[in-house]
C-alpha cells in the first residue's frame, strides 16, 4: 500500500533512466581512477558533513560524471545502504541530460530523489507517505523541496537521518530551471536573517562545467575543485594504457619496436589530451 503511493506521487520516467546511467558509468569506470577527488581538501570537508554544499567544476569530457559515480561509490562504501541494516545516512544520485526532458525537469529530479531515500531510510519514508497522501504538497518545485527535504532533514522526527545527495550534469538542465535548483540550495550556505532553524542534514555535491557558476548568486562564497589537467593526470594515463593493447598497429610490431612506439603514444596523448578524456 506505501510502495503504491510512494509510486503515484514520485515515479517518473527519470527513476529508471537515472539508474540506467549510474550502471553504465560504473561499468565503464576504470579502477583505480578518480580516487583524487577523495583526497580534496573540500570533499573532506564534505564526507564529514562540515560543509553542505561540494562543487567539482571542469571542461567537457573531464571526466565529471565518472568522479559523480566514483563518489557514489565511495559513499556506498561508507553508508550501507541495506534497508535491513540501515545507517540513516542515506545515497541517492541523479544525472540530468539536455536531450531528455525526464532529465532535466527539476521537480521530478527532486521527486526521483526522495524515492530513492525512501527506500533506504525507514523514517524517511513514514514521512515522505504522510506527505504523499496530499497531491497538492509536491505539485510544484518549491513545496516539493520544502515539504519532502526540508521540513524532514531539520526537524526532531528526522534528526538521525542526513542525506548525500549527488547532481550530475547540472549545466546541461535550461537556465530556468538551473537558477531555481541554486536558488532552492541557498538555504544551505545563507540561512534567512533570524532564522534558527537548524541547517538541513543534507550533503549535497554538483558536478557540472565552470560556466555553471555565472548562475550562482553566492559563487563568490563558494569554493570549488576544478578538474584540470593536472589533477586528473593519471586517470588519462591509466585510460591511455588500458587502450593501448587495442591499437591494431601495436600488434603487428616486435616487441621492442612495440614498447618504444606505445610509449610515444602514449606520451603524446597524455600531453595532447590536456585533462580531457574525449
């Protein structure tokens, strides 16, 4: 009887595509790669709940949505996310993609997202159900945000819960919608003058392109880890090498022949390739 409400009032097309892409992220990513991140400054600041809000800012084909899926991963690891042996420390993720209206359309961003707590965090849910009985409650973004994170992740009913929540793709969703998600997240870093209410137990990192920060009114504010090419130096050299036993020219060389020029190869990638994967 929940599981049927919880699915007429936040199933969308997104829930599943969003799994999708997680799995094929972490089917692709290569082990031993974007463990750099983990070991910012920022990020630790933000696994540890010090901080709110973790930026990680880089080009096209950085890499951003294998570091999204690397730290999904990693938090995982950290939080188990059995609902039989749950930690209240709950994981959920979501990649918005421009060509996919599911995708980018935040109010069901917000909705896939408070499924995906529900069914690791059993208070979590009691509330999202008695919330849920109202249509009119999450019929838009604002009382969506207010009704199922908010009023949960600051009151006494939920204060053993905290939520890691992991964006991936933010500049890829229209400008409307990316200047009301940041806007939504200013509660985070600038509580209202007078306000005590008590600062949300969300955790929540963005990944997305540098030019996502003209659309942050607070960016001045805000610090970020920007994915360049020396950070992730050797992610792209792992890759170069795990792609080299495929080059069909390498094959037909003796051996010798065939270590010097996949070592030219590789090193004029790696130099070429200036942080990006593609």
């Amino acid at each position: 009887m929940e599981e049927d409400l919880l699915l007429d009032a936040l199933w969308t097309r997104a829930v599943p595509k969003t799994r999708e892409l997680f799995a094929e992220f972490k089917e692709n990513l290569l082990e031993g790669t974007g463990e750099w991140l983990h070991d910012e400054l920022l990020f630790r600041a933000w696994e540890k709940e010090e901080v709110s809000l973790l930026w990680v800012f880089g080009g096209p084909g950085a890499g951003k949505s294998f570091l999204a899926t690397k730290t999904i991963l990693l938090l995982r690891d950290l939080h188990d996310q059995d609902p039989e042996h749950p930690s209240r420390v709950a994981v959920s993720y979501f990649f918005v993609k421009e060509d996919n209206q599911a995708l980018h359309d935040l109010n069901a961003i917000l909705k896939s997202i408070a499924y995906q707590i529900a069914q690791k965090d059993e208070i979590y849910r009691r509330h999202v159900v008695s919330v849920c009985r109202s249509a009119e409650a999450i019929n838009t973004t604002e009382k969506t945000w207010k009704s199922l994170f908010l009023n949960f992740y600051t009151s006494a009913q939920g204060a053993e819960s905290s939520a890691f929540i992991i964006i991936d793709g933010l500049d890829e969703a229209p400008l409307e919608t990316r200047r009301k998600f940041l806007e939504l997240l200013k509660v985070l870093v600038n509580p209202a003058p007078g306000d005590r209410t008590p600062r949300p137990r969300l955790q929540i990192a963005i990944f997305g392109r540098p030019d996502l920060r003209d659309d942050m009114e607070f960016s001045r504010k805000e610090k970020f880890v920007d994915v360049n090419a020396q950070k992730n130096r050797k992610d792209i050299n792992d890759y170069i090498l795990s792609r080299l036993p495929l080059v069909r020219v390498l094959k037909d060389m003796k051996p010798r022949a065939r270590t010097k020029f996949a070592k030219e190869i590789r090193s004029t990638v790696l130099q070429r390739a200036d942080g990006m994967f593609f």
